[in-house]
C-alpha cells in the first residue's frame, strides 16, 4: 500500500499557522533548558510571531514540527531559534552615566597601572564594547593596556558587532566630537553607513558564549569591571544569583559590576557593594 504524501501548506499561509499552548510551553522549556531565558507565559504571540519567519524559512508545516525538529539537540536550527527569541536593544552611551563613572572609578589610585580589561557579556550588536572602547581611549590614551572582551549567545549578532558597520541614522544622537574619534563615513554605496575606526576595533575581542556553560573560556586575568545590563532580566532567580557568584569570582578585588536599570541586586550576600545607579563594588566573598 502506498504512502498518501501530506500536502504543502502554501508558505503564504503559514503566519496563519497556530502555536498551541502546549507547543508553546515545550519551546519555553527547550529555550530555558538551553539558555537560561526564561519566557513569560504572556509571549506566546511574540513566540508565534518570531518563529513564523522560521517556519517559512524551512518550510515546515507546524509548531509541532519545528519542536520535534529541536528535540534533537545537534539540530542546526538551534542558532537561528535562539536568534529569533533573543532581544537586541541596543545603542552607543546607552545609560551613559555608566561610561562616565567607569572612567572615574578607573582612575583612582587603588587601580593600579595594570592592563584594564572589561567584559561586555551580553554585547548584542557591538554598541555596549565600542562605546567602552572609545570611552577608554579617550580617558586612558596610550598609558593603559585596554583589552575588552565582548561576547553573547547570539550568533548573529555577534557578526554585526564584529564587523563594526552601522547605518548612519545609529550615530545621530552622538556628539560631533565622537562622531570624528570614533567613525569613519563610508563612501560610493556605502555612503549612508559608518565603520568604527580600526584603533578600536583592535582593543576588543568578540566571542560567542552561552552565559549557562558550566565552563567559560575567558582567559586566566581577572576583570577591572563586568557590564551585564539587561540581560539576566530573561533569566529565573537562582540563575541570576548563580550568575552574580560566578562574576564576583572573576572581578579583582574593588572589582566594579555594571547592570541595567531595573536590575537592582537586593541579595546582600552575594559580595557585591551598591555605589548607585546600578553600579556595584566587589566587596568581601560571595555566599
């Protein structure tokens, strides 16, 4: 007896396509297991949403299928439904007390001459690394040794940020001054885009890292400051607290942690010491 092949759904209607509740939790689950994100009950549409481009992309016919599909943790559509799921805002001087107060705290006696390096983990699509690196070089010169890691789950991301090329509109609100220190205009096709100048491309390394790895390849230094602003807003409680002790771990003793607005530290046991502004000192070992 033959097999009755299923008929293709048009790819036209495939945003039209449900994600059932059922599914949508198996995604969640996957997602959480994987990365750490934890997805509000509320974001099955957004989920829906997202994923659809995904689903057209491969041609498959339901949520159900895609889910099967990541069941299989060596599938190569993990990268692109991680992609798909994470949020990206971003922008040079976001929160740009952060970059000032850096500066100041760098500068006290107690830092040494030592070389300063800084970890932007969760750095989307480059804004976050740059902007320290022009901050740095601007304050720092040639005195200091500057190396800034930057790495994010995000696999596309990761590229944008890499090659340091960003549309013209993305600078509008920087200074002129900064504009010249820290951009090139492109010319020809490319004349409504920038490119970060090469003396800072060269101060930051890019890498991709899943912060839920048991094992993190970051070189043996310790860091100067950990910016992780907006991002373990996606993840539960005891994955941020695991979080928070693993960096204390790797900062230097007065070591600074840097987060974003709403990410306020309430757990005083974790050795971190609020300066305000969402900025926090390493202080005596975390619990």
């Amino acid at each position: 007896m033959s097999r009755i092949a299923r008929p293709k759904l048009d790819p036209a209607l495939l945003g039209q396509v449900q994600l059932s509740p059922k599914t949508f939790e198996g995604l969640r689950n996957l997602l959480h297991e994987h990365s750490g994100i934890a997805l509000a009950p509320h974001k099955i549409t957004m989920v829906q949403s997202r994923l659809a481009k995904r689903l057209r992309s491969l041609g498959v016919q339901s949520y159900e299928e895609y889910l099967h599909r990541l069941e299989d943790p060596q599938c190569p559509e993990w990268s692109e439904f991680i992609n798909a799921l994470t949020t990206n805002l971003t922008s040079f001087f976001r929160e740009g007390h952060h970059f000032t107060q850096l500066v100041e705290l760098l500068k006290t006696p107690a830092s040494g001459s030592r070389p300063l390096r800084i970890w932007s983990a969760g750095c989307s699509t480059g804004e976050e690394p740059y902007t320290l690196a022009m901050t740095l070089l601007k304050a720092f010169g040639s005195t200091r040794t500057i190396q800034i890691l930057a790495t994010d789950l995000d696999t596309a991301v990761l590229s944008t940020a890499a090659k340091g090329i960003y549309p013209m509109a993305r600078i509008d609100d920087l200074d002129d001054a900064w504009k010249r220190f820290a951009f090139l205009k492109g010319k020809g096709d490319n004349e409504d885009k920038v490119r970060i100048r090469p003396e800072l491309q060269q101060l930051i390394t890019f890498q991709q890292l899943n912060l839920l790895d048991e094992a993190w390849a970051l070189g043996e230094e310790p860091f100067q400051a950990i910016f992780c602003r907006n991002v373990m807003i996606y993840f539960d409680k005891p994955t941020q607290r695991k979080l928070l002790q693993r960096y204390h771990r790797l900062l230097v003793p007065e070591g600074l942690l840097f987060v974003g607005h709403s990410e306020a530290l309430l757990d005083n046991t974790l050795g971190f010491k609020s300066l305000g502004q969402t900025i926090y000192r390493r202080k005596e070992a975390a619990k």
